[in-house]
C-alpha cells in the first residue's frame, strides 16, 4: 500500500479537460507545495496515447514513478492512501462513490462543475460529508447542499506548457469529442459552409462514425488524442454546450495563450456559464486563471 500526503485524482470515460487540469494541478503542487503527492489517472485511453499526449503538451519528467495511469473500466482496487484527495471533476469523485476504486482516508476536495446533472446529486446524497468540500467558480455554480463549499476558480499552469514551433498548420480546429457539444453532421456541414477554412475535427471513437461522412478535400476527422495537437491549428471554433452549460472550457485560454484566433460561432450573451466567464477572464482578468505558487490552493488543501 502506497502511502501518500496528496493525491491529485481523475477518472473518465474519455480524457476531458479535467484530466489535463489533474496533471497541471499535480505537477504544481508537486514543485512547490509538497514532495508527497501522487496523480492517479482512470482512463479509456491506452497508458502509452495518454503519455504521448502529456509530452506532446508539456514539458515533463515522463519517469515520474508518482503518476499511475489505469483503465477506466477496469481499474481493479488501487492501493493507494492519502491524507488529502484532490479532484478536478466532481464525476470522478462520483466514481469513487459508486465503485471501491480508491478509498479516500481524509480530506477530499472537488472540483463542483454541475447545475443540472441529477444522477450525479443522486449519488452524492449526503455521502462522505465529513470528507468531501466543493471548490467552485459562484458566478456560475450554487451551493450544492448540504457540502462545504470554497470560493475557488479553477486554473491553467501555463509554465509547463511546451512552446509552439510555428508556422502552425493553417487550419480551424473543431470539437465534437465532448459529449455535450456534439453537433450532427448536417449541422455541423452547414456551419463550416459559412467559413473559408480548411476544418479539423476531433471527436471520440465512439462518435467517430457520425462524422466521417464529412470528410473531404478541406474536412478531416480524427479520434481525439490528436497527435501533435498544439501544431495543427491556428484556429478555434467554439460551440455552446447544448446543455446550456459548459463548466469551465480550457481550450479558451489555451488559444489565447498561444495565440491562435477563436471562432465564437453564434454566440448566445445571455447563457452565463463557465464558457461565459471563461471568456471574460480571457479578455479581463487573464491573472486569475494562471496556476502559480502563490495559489490559493495551497491554503486550501
């Protein structure tokens, strides 16, 4: 049994932005806050993609012995204790709930990203409020009772991030790999059909067949993790969540970051979700969304 005083954690049936955020999170804390942390990865994606994925991001120490990656559907029971939990997705804290995956012997603190999911309030129901406190952005997300909850807007470690070669490939990135943003094809036609661009775009393998149809002379698709993701766009198209939801987006300031143009196809003013504010913080307040050593999370945890 491994023993440690932190662990950064996230499970998920596809690699969501909240597992880059666990890694960012981990790789912080790990510099400046505590030598005794460890990051545990749940996912569907083959051990040797997800690596691939984190080096073609970040510049990272890829003989980490403190990052375990196991499969998401059959992880079996990981001998791993902790003092403190780290979550950066309030599902994956479902997960932990509903399965004895790994047992959380103190502290969890989670990443609240959810208004309208009532399986998830579902399997909450009380359990753990002794253990569990909500860090969440309240300009979008209220309290979920009867848990504790933390002010807490959640960020990107930009120092890790790898820098780009440039010229990157002249291309508008698309993507319908998160489930709650996946147009149709004939949607999705009609909208590039209003663009100049030569398109891109990444979906799961699950979803994959709805969209290869669209392939053409300036059309590709591809299962997400993309290979060399950070050099084959210059441009981003973001969609709203049909759900009227996204929680937090981090494409966003990722484009803004590297400087790469964003589409904001359609965009409904009205809807304040983590996409709204996101893209406020972009444009307004860029220092509240970067990770730093003088991070709140450090007094928190």
């Amino acid at each position: 049994m491994k023993k440690y005083d932190i662990c950064v954690f996230f499970a998920a049936d596809y690699m969501s932005g909240s597992a880059y955020d666990a890694f960012e999170y981990y790789q912080l804390i790990k510099k400046y806050g505590h030598d005794s942390v460890c990051l545990v990865l749940l996912l569907d994606i083959p051990k040797l993609d997800v690596i691939a994925t984190f080096k073609n991001r970040y510049v990272w120490d890829q003989a980490d012995p403190n990052i375990f990656i196991f499969s998401y559907t059959d992880p079996g029971i990981i001998k791993i204790k902790s003092k403190v939990t780290l979550i950066t997705s309030i599902f994956s804290l479902a997960q932990l709930i509903n399965r004895p995956i790994l047992m959380p012997t103190g502290k969890i603190f989670v990443f609240h990203e959810t208004t309208f999911d009532s399986e998830i309030f579902k399997v909450f129901d009380g359990k753990w409020i002794d253990k569990i406190t909500m860090l969440r952005d309240d300009r979008c997300f209220g309290i979920f009772e009867p848990y504790k909850h933390i002010t807490y807007k959640k960020k990107l470690y930009f120092d890790i991030f790898k820098p780009i070669k440039y010229p990157v490939r002249n291309c508008c990135l698309i993507n319908m790999a998160t489930h709650h943003k996946c147009l149709s094809a004939d949607k999705l036609k009609e909208v590039m059909a209003e663009f100049d661009l030569e398109y891109l775009i990444y979906t799961q393998e699950n979803n994959y067949f709805k969209y290869i149809d669209l392939i053409s002379d300036n059309v590709e698709v591809q299962m997400a993790p993309i290979k060399n993701y950070l050099d084959q766009f210059n441009t981003f198209m973001y969609f709203q969540s049909i759900r009227g939801q996204d929680p937090s987006p981090r494409i966003l300031p990722e484009c803004v970051y590297y400087g790469k143009q964003i589409i904001f196809y359609d965009w409904d003013k009205t809807i304040k979700d983590g996409a709204h504010y996101r893209r406020h913080d972009c444009l307004h307040d860029w220092n509240s969304i970067v990770l730093s050593k003088n991070d709140q999370i450090f007094d928190i945890i």
